[in-house]
C-alpha cells in the first residue's frame, strides 16, 4: 500500500499482483494518477464492484463489503455447503463416530481459508 498526501489531498494506492485498487480524496488527482500510469503501461479501469473476491458496493451511507459469495465457495470446496448448524462442533448426540469424518480431512485448507476471510 502506497499513501501520497499533500495540499490536503490524499491519494492511496495498494496493489496486490494482478489486482490493483486506488482510491482518493480527489478525483483529479486519481485521474492524474492514472494518466501516468497509463503511459508506461496497459491498464484496465473499472468502478469498484470486486476486489480480493469480496464484494463491494458503494452506497449513500458508506462503503459496504460482503464476503458472502467467497464463504460459499469455502462452504462447498469442503463439502459443507448442506451442513446443519449445530451448537458444538463435533456434537456426540447426533450418533455419529470418530471414524465417519473419513481418513483425510483438509484442516490447514480449510483453517487457511478462514484465515484469508478475516
């Protein structure tokens, strides 16, 4: 993340590879930005609707990020997306054995995966 301020103005920039996302107290000065950044190398615009697989709108009263459709995909990766919520993880009551989880369970994915969410 790179942050530029100065006469009052802010502009930040942070890249992340291929997705980049730059954002302003003015939009001249974004526009100048992107100027520049235009004439030594091809880039696309856009408005901001997706960035890092979070969903974000723009509304009156702010900025609102949802993750949902990347939770989801988190959800049916590990076979998860017709769980029932239970109040305990492992919830002995429901009948089930230590063995029914089956012999490799992706815990470092799954816990990686929700380490990237928060």
């Amino acid at each position: 993340m790179f942050v530029c301020q100065r006469n009052g103005k802010k502009l930040i920039v942070t890249i992340c590879v291929d997705d980049d996302l730059i954002a302003g107290s003015d939009g001249s000065e974004i526009d100048v930005f992107l100027h520049q950044l235009n004439r030594n190398s091809k880039i696309m615009t856009a408005t901001l609707s997706k960035f890092l697989g979070r969903q974000i709108e723009q509304r009156h009263d702010g900025i609102f990020v949802c993750q949902r459709v990347y939770m989801e995909n988190v959800l049916e990766r590990f076979k998860m997306h017709e769980a029932n919520p239970v109040a305990t993880p492992c919830d002995r009551s429901s009948g089930g054995s230590e063995d029914s989880v089956g012999s490799y369970v992706p815990y470092r994915e799954a816990v990686g995966c929700l380490m990237y969410c928060t």
